[in-house]
C-alpha cells in the first residue's frame, strides 16, 4: 500500500500558495518586475503611469508585497519623498519572474503564428 496519500503535507505547500495568491493579484508581479529591472527606487507617480493603473490599484498592491517583504520603501536622499524598491527576496525571485516572462512570451509567440 502506498503510504504517501497519508503522510502529512509539507508545510511549505501552503507558504508556495500564500505567496503565489499575492503574486497572482493585479499588478502584483508587474509591479515586481518594475522594481527589478529599474535599479534603482522607484516613485509612486511612475509606477502608476507604467501600469497605467487607478492609484487605488497601486497603492493596494504596494502595501501588500509590502506586508510580505517583496518592497521596501525608502525615503529620497532629501527625506521629503517616498521610493519604492525590491528587497533581497525580490531580487532572488527575479530569475523565477523573467523564466515566467520568457515562458509567456514564446507561447505568445507560438499561439499567434
């Protein structure tokens, strides 16, 4: 008998899905892909006009990968402005995020051919 469908599941199952419900949200990794490929803060104003999405939108999902430590904010070097930037989970989730992207781009590819 196999014992597998007994055995307790790993616990980092629901972690993976904790974070890909977050992932998964409007804008969540475009938002992250941002970031990543800016190299350097990013303001809320040019995030807004690259998603070209309602502030509500933005600023929802900046909180919530806030929440999760994929953002960080900091403060301009005047301290007057806030910036948004990825942090080290971040930036070792960028490889995962461009195969995602290269993946979707050759079905793209593939599907309008």
């Amino acid at each position: 008998m196999d014992n597998s469908s007994t055995e307790v599941c790993d616990p980092r199952y629901g972690e993976v899905d904790n974070i890909l419900e977050q992932l998964t949200k409007s804008k969540a990794l475009h938002i992250l892909m941002i970031l990543d490929r800016s190299n350097r803060p990013v303001r809320f104003s040019e995030l807004k006009e690259i998603l070209d999405a309602p502030s509500t939108t933005v600023s929802r999902r900046l909180k919530e990968l806030e929440d999760c430590d994929l953002i960080q904010r900091v403060k301009d070097d005047e301290g007057r402005m806030t910036l948004y930037g990825p942090t080290e989970d971040t930036e070792s989730l960028s490889p995962i995020m461009e195969s995602l992207f290269d993946w979707v781009s050759v079905r793209f590819e593939r599907n309008s051919e």
